[in-house]
C-alpha cells in the first residue's frame, strides 16, 4: 500500500486552505495528482478491429494504476467525423460508436473510480463538426431555429479573405484545409462561415469582444445566441459530470470570443464557467490547451500546459532541430540553436528557466503549470538521437520531479519511438509518429489487438520487442520500472509534490547540469539532471542548515553530492538524481 508522507508544514497549509475556503487551486485532489494522458484509437483493441477503445481502456487500468498515476485525460472520444482524430465532434453527449457507447464510458469511470483513478475527457468548446445537427440546423436558415446563431455566417468577407478560399482550393487537402478565416458554402443562412482551424470545424458563436459596425453579422458575446452557447456548453459539462467525469482539458481554450485583443472576454467567459463548476461541481476540474499560464490560470482554469506554442522554452529543451517539431517555420525566429536534453550537450536552459520561472511564480499560488513528456500534437522524447534508454530516463527524471501537475504521454513510460515518415491518418500529417499504439508485448501488433498488422490503426515499431511492457515488466532496470520509481517517489516525498516550492540552484550560463530545489515545511530536495555525454558539476549554494548532507533517493548513472561552504553536484554522463537533504 503507497504511503503518503506528510510534513507538519503541509498539514497546516492545508487546513488553511480548508478554513479560508476552497483552494483556489482547486480540488485538493490536485495537490497529488499524476496524469496519463490516452488517444483512445491507439491503446488498447478489445474487439479485434484494429482501433482502441473504452472496454480496452478499462481492461488495462490496473497497470494504469501500478504506474503511480491517478488521474487520466483521454483524448476525444464523442462521435465525430474523424477528418482531425477526433477534433471534429458530431454529437458532444455520444461516445463514438467506434469507441463503444456511454453507457462503456460509465463502466470505464466506475472501474478506474474503484482503483483511486480520476477520469477527465476532452472538450472541444471552440468548434464542431460540419455534420453536428446544430450546424445543419444553422445552415438551413431558419432564424428563429434553437442553432439559428451558434455559428458565425456572413454573406460578405473581404478581398483578403477571398483570396485565402482561393488558394485553399489549389492546394491539397488536409492541409490546404487550415488556410484562412472562412469557407464558402452558399447555405440558406449565409454564404461563408467562419472555421476555427480545418474547413470541417466551424467556429462555434460566442461572440465578438469588439464588433465591427460594419460587419452587421459580428455578435456581441451579450447577444442571444453567444449566451446560449454558453448555456449549451455548461449543458455539455454537467452532462458528463454527472455521470462521474472528474474534469474536462479544454481544447484550443483560447478561441472562443473572436477579436478578443488580450483574450479579455475569453478570460471572462472562462471565469464564468469556473464559478459556476465550483459552485455545482466543485471536486471537477479544468485544464486549458491555452499554453500561456499567466493568462489561463487567471482565467479560471485549474492546470494550463507549457508545451510546443505559446509561452517559449518547451522545444528548447526537447526539440531537435532536425526533429519535425524543431524545425523552423517560415519566418520563425531562432531562439535556440540546440536543445537542452541532447547527448551532444550545447544546448540552454535560458529560455525555459526564464519563460518558466514568469509563468510560476505568478500563477503557483492560484493554479498549476503542467509540463507534460508528450501528447498528441507532437513528438515524443525518444526521436532522432535522443533514442536510448539512459537518455529517456533522465527526460523522465526531469518530467516527475517539476512543480505543478505531471501527466505523462501513453508510451513513454517504456519509451516509445515517435515514428517519422508515417501517413497522415484522420488529419493526423506528421502526428501521426506520435498516436502509434500502445505497445504490450512483442509481436507483430505489439499485443495492442488480435487483428492483422494490416489492419492497425498506425503501424507499431517496437524495436525487437524491448519497447513493450511485457519486456520491461521483467527488467528492474526499464524505462518503465524507474518511471514507476519516480511516480511513487513523488507521491511519498512532500518536497516533490504538485504543490512544493521551486527555485533554480545551479548558473543558466552553466547549463549543465540543470540543478534545482524543491522544498516543502521542512522536507529540502535537490534534483540535478544531465542530458549530455560527459562528466559535469555544478557549485551551488549551500543548502539546508549549517551542517547537512544529502542522501540519494534516486537515480541513474553516476551522481554524487558534496556539502560545505558551497555544494558542490557531480553528475557522470548521461544521468540524473535526486537528493535529500537532511
């Protein structure tokens, strides 16, 4: 049975918490919470058909559970198109048929309620299919219809943006989809209608934070139709809260109200939606794709990510440039020439320590930033010449030992490969790499479904089998077995948790190794990380009372910790630790 060690520190911050109200956090479930997120087509096949599903989810949730995670996002998973994994929603109150049925959804979240694991799904809130009932009934034109105005119509756009539909229809689809602002479609209801991201996803209507007199069509976010939008989309959550979903991770949360300069009507949208889950739900939770935490948190969400857009210093430390996710887009300034976990070790920590340390220091008492090892939308850490089992395991050092709320990418807990080259599958382009099934046991379809490797939902590569559990279950020494190491590392050691304090020790001049504290009550923690291939130290201030030292509570490779006027860190190549520090 995992033991939880509290300091006396942390107890009495907690019945603060308690006495002062709710936690502006949130849920105190948050405090200790470890994520796994899941795409849902590539975990685990119950029926043979070559695409995961929620009976073969909740199958799998006592290895979930002996990870040390308590906590799951799974990808979308209501009826959808699939022109965009999933992102395309048809019927935000259905589980695709693919996937199962609601009623499959129920069991999965009493099963994982059972083992102490919390459930939260995807909200597509800015969008929805082209074939969802309320655009069809939009499109119809009936004005006085319940959809008439939950999308965005126009009869009128500019030269601009004609010009972009255009060029649109030139180039190949998927891609050529992402061009411009509108799609033309000649419906009874208007001639364009304004798209959130592929042509299939129209923008849902919240309104416009600052309408254009001239453009008659652009609504105020207080008209009836944003308003009841905003009622559909409680509608939505409640819907599901009911039926023990514990939280929603809001997708593109930042896209709701159009000409929103500052995301000020979107931060008050936000805000309204919190007030009202605290009030009806308060043991839910919200995460936001919004990847700018200093907005977000404030906003109303609970956990925000620091990822591959928004605030800089995520692809810095990860990101090739000769990776898919490290090159340069066009007119893209380069603020890194190398990343930092690279065995070639000329990468920084600059940007990230100093993009990070803004966004934490003014959001830690009010929300969480959560850095995850991967997700759906880009690479996984095992790619290019970050490829081998000593490497990943400082990555995850690293990803579990970070303040706020870990989550941990399906796969890379054994170190799944992020596949190059792969077709584009259901608008997947090069994400594709990253949704490859979950891979179990050697073989040729990695034990993930019964069906022929040719019917799989994306190829599996599991290097001679030993990128799968049942491989690593029977090495000590696995990705998989020191990710398990450090999930209930973390849990049991105060100093490492979601709601410990952090502050870099070691020089962004000398970034390696990356050397940092996290302390909480008493309890002091020292984490260094080594990604490059050789010998490094770093000279720190001296930490804890006058006379300490430190005990090694984990590690890989060689470590050692020198106490004195100055501590000094010694890291052999390729390797990470964490200390104690008594």
């Amino acid at each position: 049975m995992r033991k939880f060690l509290f300091t006396a520190a942390m107890a009495m911050a907690l019945t603060s918490a308690s006495a002062q109200g709710t936690d502006q956090r949130g849920p105190n479930w948050l405090h200790d919470a470890v994520f796994y997120q899941i795409y849902p087509s590539s975990y685990m096949d119950s029926d043979g058909n070559g695409i995961g599903d929620l009976p073969g989810i909740t199958s799998k949730l006592d290895y979930i559970k002996s990870l040390g995670v308590n906590a799951l996002w799974i990808n979308p998973c209501f009826e959808s198109g699939w022109f965009d994994g999933g992102y395309d929603v048809i019927d935000f109150y259905k589980i695709d048929p693919r996937f199962g049925t609601n009623t499959d959804m129920v069991t999965l979240l009493k099963e994982a309620h059972k083992r102490g694991i919390k459930v939260c799904l995807d909200l597509v809130a800015g969008h929805s299919s082209v074939k969802c009932q309320w655009f069809q009934e939009s499109a119809n034109g009936d004005r006085n219809g319940r959809y008439a105005d939950y999308y965005i119509w126009t009869d009128n756009i500019s030269d601009k943006d004609k010009q972009d539909i255009e060029t649109r229809h030139k180039q190949p689809l998927p891609e050529a989809s992402t061009i411009g602002r509108y799609v033309e479609l000649n419906a009874p209801r208007g001639k364009y209608y304004e798209k959130n991201f592929f042509e299939c996803q129209p923008a849902l209507n919240y309104g416009f934070a600052h309408p254009d007199p001239n453009n008659k069509w652009e609504q105020p976010v207080t008209a009836p139709g944003p308003q009841a939008l905003r009622r559909e989309l409680r509608n939505i959550m409640a819907f599901w809260f009911d039926k023990g979903v514990d939280g929603f991770r809001v997708d593109m949360a930042a896209s709701l109200v159009k000409n929103d300069p500052g995301k000020v009507e979107t931060s008050k949208l936000w805000n309204e939606m919190r007030a009202w889950k605290d009030k009806n739900y308060p043991q839910c939770m919200l995460v936001s794709e919004w990847a700018d935490p200093t907005v977000a948190i404030p906003a109303g969400f609970n956990i925000d990510f620091m990822i591959h857009f928004g605030v800089p210093g995520y692809g810095s430390l990860f990101f090739d440039r000769n990776t898919p996710w490290g090159k340069l887009w066009p007119g893209q300034k380069e603020t890194y020439k190398y990343c930092y976990f690279d065995k070639a070790g000329k990468g920084g920590i600059e940007e990230f320590v100093t993009n990070y340390s803004h966004s934490y220091f003014n959001t830690r008492d009010k929300g969480y930033i959560a850095i995850p090892s991967a997700n759906h939308d880009y690479q996984r850490p095992n790619i290019g010449t970050r490829n081998t089992p000593d490497q990943l395991k400082v990555a995850m050092t690293f990803f579990l030992t970070m303040p706020g709320v870990p989550f941990i990418y399906y796969g890379d807990e054994i170190g799944m490969k992020y596949e190059m080259n792969l077709p584009s599958k259901e608008g997947s382009n090069e994400r594709a790499g990253t949704r490859t099934p979950m891979q179990w046991a050697p073989g040729a379809t990695a034990g993930f479904s019964t069906c022929t490797p040719d019917k799989l939902y994306l190829p599996v590569a599991t290097d001679g089998g030993k990128l799968t559990v049942a491989t690593q279950e029977k090495d000590p020494n696995s990705i998989l077995n020191y990710t398990r190491r450090l999930a209930n590392l973390r849990h049991a050691t105060p100093a490492l948790g979601n709601i410990a304090d952090w502050k870099l020790l070691s020089d962004v001049k000398q970034p390696y190794p990356m050397v940092y504290q996290r302390t909480q009550g008493n309890q002091v923690c020292v984490v260094a990380v080594n990604p490059s291939g050789k010998v490094v130290k770093a000279v720190i201030p001296h930490v804890g009372a006058a006379k300490t030292k430190a005990q090694a509570l984990i590690s890989t490779g060689k470590a050692g910790y020198k106490t004195g006027k100055s501590d000094v860190v010694t890291l052999g190549p390729v390797s990470a630790a964490v200390f104690e520090i008594k």
